[in-house]
C-alpha cells in the first residue's frame, strides 16, 4: 500500500509541522533555567516530520515488486468498506449514547454491528445483545457504577427494569 | 531468603490463587480466540480492578500474560491460526503433527515446553531483578533518561520491519505523552483548551482503542468459525524418551526466551521466531521442520513463554518494560499507584516477590489446565466472530467510560482504535508507539531534571561513568540495524 504510506506521511508531517507551530503558544513560564516546557515536543515534532518524510521519500525509492499488498488505492477502500461502516456504528453510538442512555443504544449498536458481520438467525440477533447488555446494565447498576441512562422515555425505561 | 518466602505466603493467600487461577483461564481463551489477545484482555480488564487491592490485580494480568502466551498455541495447532502473534512459528510444526492425528501430542508438548520456559524465567526474574534494582538504586535522573532512551533504541533494532518506521512510532508515542499539564511548569501542552486533557492522554483508552477497537476492525473479515482440526482433542504429553530427544532445544530456546525478553522490544515474538531458527539451524535433520516436529513445536513455546518472565527483569527492576505487554502492565501498575523501578523490591516487597511467586504458579496452572481442559478451550474457538466482535466492542465502550464518566474518553478510544488501524495499514509497529507513550514522562522529566541539576545538556550526559556507558550501548544498539544493512549490501555486491 505505498499510496496509502504516502498519504498517512504527507499528514503525519503536516500535522507535526502544524503542531510544531502550535507550541509556540507555550510560553516560557516559570522557566529562567533548564529545558522550557515547550522544548521536548518541539524536539519530538521535527523527528517526526523527517521521519513521515522519510517514511513518503523512501515508498519512491522501494522497488516495486509483485507484492501482494500492494494493491490500488481504490481496490484498498472498497475492501474497507466494512470497516468503515462499522466505524460509522461507533460514531453514532457515541453521539447517541447519552440521549439514548447505554442500555437501548448498546443493545441496538450490538444487534446492528451483528447484522454487519454477517450474523443472520433472527432470534439470536434479539436474544443475545438483549441478554448480553441487560446483564451488564444490572451488573454496572447494583455495583453504583453510573452509566448513561438517556433522557425522556428512554430515561423511564431504565428506571422501569432497574430502579 | 526472607522475602522469597514473603513471595510464596503472599501468592498462595486465597485471594490472590483466585485470580491467578482466573488470570489463567481468561488468558487461555482470550490466547486461543484469533483477534484477541492478552494486551486486550488487560487493558479491558483494568478499569474493573480500580476497586481492588494491587496484588490480586496484577497478579491476576501476570496471569493473563502467561496464559495468553500458551494459549495462542491452542489455535495455531487445532485452526493453523496463531491465536497471538507469539504462537505463529509453533503453526509449523504443530498444526503439520494435528493433521497427522496427533493434535494432543502437539498441545501436550506445548503446554509442557511452555511451563517449562516460564519457570525457567520466572528463576531468572527471581535472581536478576533484585540486583539490577540493587544497581540501579544510585542511578540519577540523566541515568534514567538514557535508560529510558535505550528501551526506544532497543525496541527500534529488534524484531520491526523498519527501523524508521519503529522510530517514527515511537516518536509519536512520545510525543502524546506530553499533552497535558507539564509536570515541572505546570503548563498546559497541546490541550486545545479541552479540560478532559490536562490529565493527559488517557492511558487506558489508548490501551483498549490500540488493541480492543484496531483488533476487532482488523478481523471484520473474518465471518464464521473455522474448522477445526479435532474438536474433541485429548492432551497427550510427550515421553520420557521424547523429552531427552528435545531437551538441548528446550533448554536453548527458554536461554533465548529469557534475553530477548529481557531486551525491551516484541519479546515472545522475536523470541519464538528467534529459538525456531537456531532449533533449525542446530538440527541434523534441518529438513524435518515444518512436517510436524515436536522439537519445532518446543522451541518457539519454550522460548515465547520465557520471554514472558524475561520481560518483567526489566520492567520490575527498572520501570522499562521488555515487551508491549509489559508496557501495558506498567501502565495498570502506575493506575494501582505502583512505582516499578528500584525501590520496588525494597518498598513494595509483599508485592514484587508476590508477584514474581504468582508467575510459577501461573506457569503450573497453565500446564495443569492444558493437560486436562485443553478440549473445552477448544470449544471456545466455535465462538462466532459476529457475536464476539460486538460484545467485545460493548466491553471496550464500557471500560473507557467508567474510568472518569465521560464520553470523551470513548472517544479518545476510537481515535487510537484509527490510529492502530492506519499504523496497521502502513506497516508502523505498535509497540514502540506502547513504549513511547509509556517510558515519555520519565524521558522527559528525567532529561529536563538531569540538564537542571548538572547545568546544562553536555554535563548532564558526561555526569557518571554508569551514564556514559549506558549511552554508548543506547546508540550502539540504535545503530546496529543501520551497521547491519550496510554489511548485508556489501555481502550482496560482492556476491
């Protein structure tokens, strides 16, 4: 995957060099001798900028070869695809989780993340999230450790089963 | 003498038997299940040991480390799938002898082998630590700082595909290890104005986002159970006469264990691929590896489980750890309000002996275990990944966010969840990512204490003769790759 080298180098690096910028804000406070605050990450960014640059120059200078993973860009992503998908589930989960509450988001997160791996058996894609996340709902619950329990109905459904 | 037997009382107290006997089952299983791994079962299990004391804790993620390492050969030889990374030379050989129908000789030698290597390390740990602590007790700060630098060093030349691309993962390592508030000035670092930041990067998150969250997305390919070889496998140890036969490969492969455990960098790994090609390279009959050997299947587990106990010399004696588990498990230490270093087995020696007692019993257990249930954890491997990938999802949510209550956290989770996916992706190694994060602080601090006190960065590094020759063996082994390139191009022009 020498694109993708390529890519994630040309950001480490920019990213390095945007935060080596950064840290300029980092004032010199407190510090009359010695190393400042700001002076280690500074020192840390440049080796990754030229590292990330190495990492980019050296993909030019590998000598292509009938490598397996060396396979197109595009090929690449559509293999991801699952992946990506599932990464999507997460970040909905995560800016759902607190309106939602745990219990509903997870065992709906659960049974959609199930149904993605190929999972296809009706009743063990409701039996087993259902199950799986009460168990740990009430096991968290009775232990006082707080979990997001939702707002609105969802609020009223947890109190419901567990209050 | 004393504090052995301190160890021994304080292993065997009930509680801490519990979960050593615990740790070990979790480790077989989570060992033998392909995309788990022992790093991922205690990250995902320290948030839950918060409330506990930190011995039955830590001896309860020995526990894991050992039986996961053992585990991994469970899979490698029923499913020709190495259940860690530790276990990929001992496929082989082991599943060649399963396809023979002798998978419960090939997991008997296994289990047998591994206890083995992980005595003989824990013997090691037992004698060396004490006194590398003893040694280390003078040290300095600029002492400290090389130290620390030369676990970077060591982990860039062992074992990684690429020494830029290990140095580069360590370097941004290091780098998230100093966002946050700056522990000499009190100054907020690359925070961006978000309180949940000045703490730091969340250890814990960056633990189960690396190895949780990269490893579950890594195996969503993977749909359905494979098959295995005999489901209904019974262990068979290995004769009298078949242990004489392998004894020298044993004894060699735990001696290579054991040091490049110690070494900081991919110990069981290294050591496994490492002990199978001097096993190999040893034979008279080289051309029988790879059929279905027992000596090919003695030496990677004797050695990958003696890396194990290798691995804790440095991390107990010194605070560096020799593998990315034992940068994981510094990690839970530190959360316990352990210091590892020196002091350790002067302050803390009801814990270091405890644990060090702990890991022999581990390695017992796991050969118990593996002799008579090893056809149980074998039924584990039936687990769908459709439903083990999400529940461990669930699990990974759920510890991030009881640690401080917030989401943020999960989301700190996700973004290192990316980030070892894209570093998996390009080929950048985890481990000195792992190390970085971890040994970052004590570099720093260390670097920026030792240039205040000695005045300047030249005599910071010039202050002991100790400091002097650690710094020469940091760069000696930063170059070592570079050395070793150089003489293997040479060698090609002139052939």
């Amino acid at each position: 995957m020498e694109k993708l080298e390529r890519i994630v180098g040309l950001v480490f690096a920019i990213v390095a060099l945007g935060l080596f910028i950064y840290a300029g804000n980092i004032s010199k406070f407190g510090m009359d001798k010695g190393v400042g605050a700001e002076v280690w990450p500074r020192f840390l960014l440049v080796l990754i900028m030229l590292l990330s640059l190495g990492m980019l120059v050296g993909t030019f200078l590998k000598k292509k070869g009938p490598d397996e993973n060396n396979k197109e860009l595009g090929v690449w992503i559509k293999e991801q695809k699952k992946i990506g998908l599932g990464i999507l589930i997460l970040v909905v989960y995560l800016f759902v989780l607190e309106t939602v509450g745990f219990l509903v988001a997870t065992i709906l997160m659960l049974i959609v993340f199930m149904i993605l791996l190929g999972l296809k058996k009706k009743s063990t894609l409701i039996i087993v999230p259902t199950i799986l996340t009460l168990a740990i709902t009430y096991t968290f619950y009775k232990m006082g450790v707080p979990l997001p329990l939702g707002s609105g109905v969802f609020r009223q459904i947890f109190l419901t089963l567990f209050g | 003498m004393e504090n052995i037997w301190i160890g021994i009382t304080t292993s065997l107290e009930p509680i801490n038997l519990l979960f050593n006997v615990f740790g070990v089952i979790v480790g077989i299983i989570v060992g033998a299940i392909p995309g788990m791994s022992g790093p991922m079962a205690i990250a995902l299990f320290i948030p839950a040991t918060f409330a506990m004391d930190p011995i039955p804790a830590v001896i309860f993620f020995t526990a894991i480390y050992c039986g996961s390492t053992f585990g991994g050969s469970v899979s490698a030889i029923l499913l020709n799938i190495p259940g860690t990374s530790a276990a990929a030379a001992t496929c082989l050989d082991g599943n060649q002898l399963a396809k023979q129908g002798m998978a419960g000789k090939a997991l008997g030698t296994a289990a047998l082998t591994s206890a083995i290597g992980g005595v003989f390390s824990c013997v090691v740990l037992l004698l060396c630590a004490p006194l590398l602590a003893d040694f280390a007790l003078a040290f300095g700060p600029t002492e400290y700082f090389v130290l620390a630098a030369m676990g970077i060093s060591a982990i860039s030349s062992l074992g990684a595909q690429s020494q830029l691309k290990s140095l580069l993962s360590a370097c941004i390592g290091l780098f998230l290890a100093t966002i946050g508030m700056d522990a000499l000035t009190g100054q907020a670092r690359f925070t961006f104005g978000q309180m949940f930041l000045l703490d730091g990067i969340g250890f814990i998150p960056a633990l189960i986002g690396l190895f949780a969250i990269t490893e579950v997305f890594a195996s969503f390919n993977i749909t359905g159970p494979v098959e295995i070889l005999d489901s209904k496998v019974k262990t068979v140890l290995p004769t009298v006469a078949e242990l004489l036969k392998i004894k020298w490969t044993v004894f060699k492969s735990m001696i290579i264990g054991t040091w490049v455990g110690i070494l900081p960098g991919e110990g069981a790994t290294v050591a496994a691929f490492l002990s199978y090609a001097e096993a190999m390279r040893s034979s008279k009959t080289p051309e029988k590896f790879g059929t279905g050997i027992l000596e090919g299947i003695a030496a990677p587990e004797a050695a990958n489980n003696a890396a194990v106990g290798g691995s804790y010399v440095p991390t107990m004696a010194l605070g560096i750890p020799g593998s990315a588990t034992a940068a994981v498990l510094l990690g839970a230490l530190t959360l316990h309000g352990i210091t590892a270093g020196p002091l350790l087995f002067i302050n803390q020696t009801k814990f270091a002996y405890g644990v060090i007692m702990a890991m022999f019993i581990s390695n017992a257990l796991f050969l118990i275990l593996g002799i008579f249930t090893t056809r149980y954890f074998a039924k584990v491997l039936d687990i769908r990944f459709s439903i083990l990938g999400p529940a461990i999802i669930m699990f990974a949510v759920l510890g991030t966010y009881t640690l401080r209550n917030n989401v943020f956290d999960i989301w700190l989770m996700l973004f290192f969840g990316l980030l070892g996916l894209v570093m998996r992706e390009v080929k950048l190694p985890v481990a000195p990512f792992i190390l970085g994060l971890v040994l970052g602080p004590m570099l720093e601090i260390n670097l920026r204490r030792g240039i205040l006190v000695h005045d300047g960065l030249i005599n910071a590094l010039l202050c002991s003769p100790v400091a002097i020759v650690l710094e020469v063996i940091t760069v000696g082994m930063a170059l070592m790759p570079i050395y070793k390139g150089i003489k293997a191009r040479v060698r090609n022009q002139e052939i």
